[in-house]
C-alpha cells in the first residue's frame, strides 16, 4: 500500500481515537480476498451523537489534509455510519450493530494492525519476490514481428494448399 494511503488512515485513526471511539480495529485487507479496498478502520461509538461525532472528525481531519469522502451511509440513523474514501473504508458503529454485522468476521482473512503498527513504515522482506524482469522493448517488437511473419507464413502455407486441392 501506498504511503500516502497509510498516511490517511493514520490521520483517521487519529481522528477515531480524539472522539473516544471505543473497540478500535484496523484491518489491512488481503489482496487475495477480493476487498474492494486496501483497509477497514471498525470502531463503535456509544451513542449516536458520539457516532456522529466519530465521523464529523474523521471527516474534518482528512478533508484538511485534502481527501473528502467518496460516500457517506447512514448518517442520520448513526446506527452504522460508513465513510467511504474508496482506499480505505471507515465503520463507526453502535454497539448492536456492530455485533451484528461483525465485520471482523467476515473479514477474517485481514491483517489486524494497531496504531503503533500502522505508524511504522512496512518493514522490506527478503521474502518478498524481485520484481520480474520483463523484455526489452525492443527484444518484444522482435518477438511479436517474428511471430507474425510465421503466422502469415503459416497462413500462406495453408492457403496454397487449399488452391492446389482445388486445381487437382
């Protein structure tokens, strides 16, 4: 992920933890799971004022550091108010709701970070694989050419045999 991404949901988390959000969980979504997004920031408020609050500085924090919401859900019930900043998804939910839905669950193939951890900047492994080389792209004209001149050879081939059937 991004730093700049990382960046944001630290200024979120930030935000979660001023208002007093309660439960805080910050999932790192497995690229394999099929998310359609990099993280999940999970907390609960303990009524709705606080969930509102929850998510009025949530928004106040990142819309100063120049990222608005792409969608905002549930606001006005603040029964489970969803932030959607498409990388990355804040879920400021009331207690019921959030055992409820259980998002962390659903969710389980995720990476669980703290705010310490997220802080940190994600440690380079040896076990990570080096970038595959690819082709110059010169060696991939020459490729492709050569395979179209066996293509269209291959093809003439066909064709001249196909007319000298005809002609038999």
């Amino acid at each position: 992920m991004s730093n700049q991404i990382r960046q944001q949901v630290i200024l979120a988390v930030k935000a979660v933890e001023n208002k007093k959000g309660e439960d805080l969980t910050i999932l790192e979504m497995d690229r394999n799971s099929g998310s359609f997004t990099d993280y999940f920031i999970v907390c609960t408020g303990t009524n709705p004022r606080q969930i509102q609050a929850i998510s009025d500085e949530v928004q106040r924090q990142l819309k100063g550091a120049g990222n608005l919401p792409n969608s905002v859900e549930g606001y006005n019930q603040a029964e489970w108010v969803l932030l959607d900043y498409v990388d990355f998804v804040v879920h400021v939910f009331s207690e019921r709701a959030r055992k409820f839905y259980d998002l962390e669950r659903l969710w389980k193939s995720a990476n669980r970070l703290t705010s310490a951890e997220l802080a940190k900047k994600p440690a380079k492994t040896a076990a990570r694989k080096a970038p595959k080389k690819t082709a110059s792209p010169r060696t991939t004209k020459t490729k492709r050419a050569s395979t179209t001149r066996t293509t269209r050879a291959t093809r003439a081939k066909s064709t001249a045999r196909k007319k000298t059937r005809k002609a038999s």
